[in-house]
C-alpha cells in the first residue's frame, strides 16, 4: 500500500468536537504477517483488491470518508507490520488510536492463536482503547483452518465483536470498519481532540514509511 500523504498530514486539533461537522476516527490493524491487513485497507478505502499486494514494513495508512448518524467521519486506516521486530512500532500506536482490529487468516491457525499475543500486548499497554475481531479470507472454504464456530466461541468468552470477512471478495469489509466506527463514535469512552499526525520529523515515519517486502 503506498503512503497516502493527506492521511499523513491530517492534523484533527479540533476537528473531534462534538459540535464540528466532521470526525477523525483512527484504527489500527493488526494481525500476524500474511492475514490481508494490506488489502482489508485497499477494498475498504478503494474499493480494490491485489493478489500481488507487497508485505506492510513498518506503518502505512489510508483514508476513506463516510457518513455516521448524521456525521461525516473521516476514517484513517492504519496497517501495521506483523513482523515481531516491528512490535514495537505498533505497541506505540496503541494509545494514539481510537480502537483496533485484530485480524487473522481463516486458512491460518497460528493467525488465530496469536490472537491471544495481540490481546495482551493491547492490554498491557491501553486497556481502556476497544478492538474487534475479523476472520479474513473467508472465501477460501475449501482451504478453512479456523472453523466459524470456533472464532465465535473465542469473541463470546473473551466478549470481542466477530465477523468474517473476505478482502478478494469484498465480503463484509464496509460492516466490519462502519459498525466498529459507529460503536467508537456513540460509546462514552470517545476520546476527542486527540492529534496524531505523523510528519517528516517523526522517527516512526523515517525508518518504516514506504518501504516494502515481497509477500507470498
């Protein structure tokens, strides 16, 4: 995914007071390397989809804006790398986004397993920020690690919102975001007036922007 400067360079100061026309939400997705984040973002925000999509290095984002009970929101979706040595850049995230998406590969079990590493790491450093959890590739039926009813079981005991979804397909993507932004926009934890805009003296921005690896 290339680095979308107007997402970049948004500077949202005021722009979550709740008498201002438009709100900034921003979500960070996470998950283990190979699970989709990269094209979960693209179909969401552009409505494509890449089965030669490069591996995330470091953070890239991109923007979408849309209309929530009577609001127009601008959702900024982060995609992180999966890659361990890449942690670290994520973790910081976690207090400078308004909620997360873990997302894991339905042909994948150890994507699922580790869910249980993305929760802690979550846990351990923003207990408060609310994220949800989505099975991507759910297209692929015939290749299914991770039945159904086995993620549904896992979101009720450890009280996570669920849904499948399917980047090459399109395949409940615009759901998954919208209801998540809806249900951060209306909860009483919103935080507003938060300002994270990544520019060129940021650190982060310096060593993992635009950068790329081959996936398989």
């Amino acid at each position: 995914m290339s680095k979308n400067k107007d997402a970049i360079n948004l500077n949202v100061n005021n722009a979550n007071d709740p008498n201002s026309e438009i709100l900034i939400i921003k979500i960070l997705i996470v998950g283990d390397p190979g699970v989709g984040k990269s094209n979960f973002i693209y179909r969401y925000t552009k409505d494509k989809f890449s089965a030669n999509k490069l591996s995330t290095v470091g953070l890239e984002s991109n923007i979408k804006e849309i209309e929530i009970t009577e609001k127009k929101v601008i959702v900024q979706l982060w995609d992180s790398a999966g890659q361990e040595k890449y942690k670290s850049i994520t973790k910081n995230l976690f207090t400078r986004v308004q909620g997360i998406i873990i997302l894991y590969d339905i042909t994948n079990k150890k994507s699922f397993t580790n869910i249980q590493n993305w929760i802690k790491l979550i846990k351990e450093t923003n207990d408060s920020i609310p994220y949800v959890l989505a099975g991507n590739k759910c297209d692929l039926t015939n290749q299914r690690a991770v039945e159904e009813e086995e993620a549904i079981k896992f979101s009720q005991e450890n009280n996570i919102n669920f849904m499948e979804t399917s980047a090459k397909q399109d395949i409940n993507i615009i759901d998954c975001v919208n209801s998540f932004v809806q249900k951060i926009i209306t909860s009483e934890n919103f935080i507003r007036n938060i300002s994270f805009a990544l520019n060129d003296s940021s650190d982060i921005q310096r060593k993992t922007l635009n950068k790329s690896e081959k996936c398989c």
